[in-house]
C-alpha cells in the first residue's frame, strides 16, 4: 500500500492489517495523500471526492473537477454544472440574478453574495463590518460603515484612508486646502505647522496672526512682512536710491 500506509493492529491480537494513514485514502491498492477541490496535488489520484462515480484531476498541481462540474462549498464534491452553476463562456450566459462567469466555465455568485443554504440563489454576503484600519476586507461597505472616508483597498484587502483622505491616528479625514469647505479643524492641510490653520464657517482659513500664502499660513510682523527666513522672492519690492544703495553694497561684497 505504499509509504503512506500503516499496521494497525487488532485488539488482544499480534495480528493487525495495513491501513491508509491519517488524511490519505486508497486508490487501487496504493495509498495517496488526499486532497480536496483547489488542494495541491502530484498526481491525480491524490485528488479525493466522496462520489465514486466522478473523477477530479491533478492540474497544474492542483486538484479540479472534470468539465461539466464545479465543486461543493465544502470542496469535497464535484457538483453538475446545471441550474444557478450552469455552463457559460461570459457573464451574459449566467441568467440568475447576481451571478457571473467563472474561469472555469461554469456561473458563480458575484464577489459580494453567496449561495443561500440551499444553494438555488446568490444572497447579499452578511459581511462584518471594520473597526479599525488595517483589518482585511472585502468590499468598501464593511469599512465605509464605522470609518469615514474610507475604502476596501483592492490589492492588499484592507481598510485605507480613500484617496481623497489622509489617516491621522485610527480615522480618515477628507483633504482640504485653504478656501475649501470642511466640516472640522482636522480636514484642513497646509504645508506648513496645522495648528495654524482651522475650520472657520465651513472653510479653511488661517488663525489670526497667521494669513495665507497660496496652500500656507505663514506670519507676518507688524509691517506685514515675513520673517527674515522667507525667501527672497516673497518679499515685497523696494524701490528708489535704497535700491541702488543695496545693489552697490552686493556687488561690492559687503
């Protein structure tokens, strides 16, 4: 019966009989590791289904069924293609209500249903809704529900800010210049320090002594320049015999 065999000895008794071992199952004598449905697989005789009447195969190392068929929730039958799992080479072939083509050839239940208990109709999928960014999903509804501005990311399958938004701590708040609408301080963004900005009548505004230059808030002193920090070309223009005066001084090295 192979490697995968084992004697199991009878009760009282020096005699026993070779028996597959755990999770394996015998195929003309010769013992196999089972797999199910979409289990990997050497050869196709590892591929294990309740029906006798019915063989799977081993493909690309793994275990599918025959054409015509699909396999059980449980991947451990293989199920006619018939009725809601009809055959179809495209979405228009499947007729019953929220269904689609699989790669197969066969119709399944689109991404966001599921087979009811008797597997006659696809069902809205009871998904649970997401907490906390981060945590797998499924669909933008199951973290959209209790997170704001937030999105089922398609590659990695968990809760992210969406792309109009940024995450601060455990929350998404909805991006906002300076002179767009906003419901809270946080929804605010400038380049600069945000403490000097808010949300003041439903729009982003810079705190008092602060004004706006372009998407910051930056100070001003009492003549209503910047700082000397800020760049030159920030400053206002001079003009007259100063002028003159600062250019000699540069050019002299002074």
């Amino acid at each position: 019966m192979g490697r995968h065999s084992e004697c199991v000895l009878f009760s009282n008794m020096n005699q026993g009989e070779c028996h597959c071992k755990l999770n394996h199952h015998n195929v003309r004598g010769l013992c196999h590791q089972t797999s199910h449905i979409g289990d990997s697989c050497k050869v196709s005789d590892d591929c294990y289904l309740k029906r006798t009447d019915i063989v799977a195969y081993c493909q690309a190392s793994r275990c599918i069924c025959p054409p015509g068929f699909h396999p059980s929730t449980d991947r451990k039958e293989c199920l006619e293609n018939k009725g809601l799992h009809g055959p179809c080479q495209d979405d228009e072939d499947c007729k019953y209500p929220n269904t689609m083509c699989q790669g197969l050839g066969y119709c399944i239940c689109q991404e966001e249903y599921e087979l009811n208990a008797d597997n006659t109709a696809c069902e809205a999928r009871k998904l649970i809704p997401i907490t906390q960014l981060g945590q797998a999903c499924s669909s933008d509804d199951q973290c959209s529900t209790f997170i704001n501005e937030s999105m089922c990311d398609k590659l990695s399958k968990t809760c992210t800010c969406s792309t109009a938004a940024q995450q601060i701590n455990n929350s998404c708040y909805r991006i906002a210049r300076l002179g767009e609408q906003c419901s809270e301080r946080l929804e605010c963004v400038i380049a600069s320090n945000i403490t000097r900005v808010d949300c003041i009548g439903n729009i982003c505004a810079c705190n008092p002594p602060y004004k706006r230059q372009i998407h910051d808030c930056v100070a001003v002193n009492n003549a209503g320049l910047q700082p000397s920090g800020a760049p030159s070309s920030q400053l206002p223009l001079l003009s007259g015999p100063l002028t003159l005066l600062c250019l000699l001084a540069r050019s002299a090295g002074l």
